[in-house]
C-alpha cells in the first residue's frame, strides 16, 4: 500500500526528518512537503536552506525520487489558503502517479 506523508516546513528541517529517521522510509512512502517562501530575504533563505537539507537527506537515503516539495502562497481568507493547499496535495498524488505507476492510498499528515 502506497502511502503518502505530508508534513509543513517552517524554517528548520528537524520536524520532517526526524519522524522519517525513527519510523524509517519503505519503497511505498512518499514524502510531501508544504512550504510558503514569505517574508525578508533572511526568512526565505533559511526557508530554501531547509528545503536543500532535506534533499541531501533524502539523496543520502535513497528516497529522493519519492521526496515532493510544493511552495502554498497564504491567501487572504481561510477558504483560500485550505484551497491553496489542497492543491498542492492534488498536484503531488498526481506526480506520484506520472513517476511511480502507483496510486496513493492512504495519506497521513
């Protein structure tokens, strides 16, 4: 069963790669990351910092071809940013899909 895991990433990698250290990454895992680039220049740099970090993890690790990463832009309202970020996970199941042949089947967040 393929199953893909969706964590939020601030400005340190430590809340999405700790989880996957300790409960390991099997060939069925796939890995989204949502992120938002807002702010100064120092706050979207480590935001761009943290997102390098866990590409070398996931490089490093073997699971880099199954590590999504998808900026979400914070709207004005409510019911935009929930739009914005299921999107996001739309577009990821759909990519899973082109790379893999494989259908998502749970979704754990």
């Amino acid at each position: 069963m393929s199953k893909l895991y969706v964590f939020t990433l601030g400005f340190t990698p430590e809340f999405v790669f700790k989880p996957l250290l300790e409960a390991g990454v099997n060939a069925n895992m796939y890995i989204a990351v949502l992120y938002v680039l807002i702010g100064d220049d120092y706050s979207r740099r480590r935001v761009s910092d943290a997102i390098s970090y866990i590409e070398r993890l996931g490089r490093e690790a073997g699971f880099v071809d199954r590590l999504f990463f998808q900026q979400v832009s914070l709207r004005n309202t409510f019911s935009e940013i929930v739009y914005e970020i299921t999107s996001a996970l739309a577009e990821t199941i759909r990519e899973v899909g082109r790379k893999s042949g494989r259908k998502i089947e749970e979704i754990q967040v």
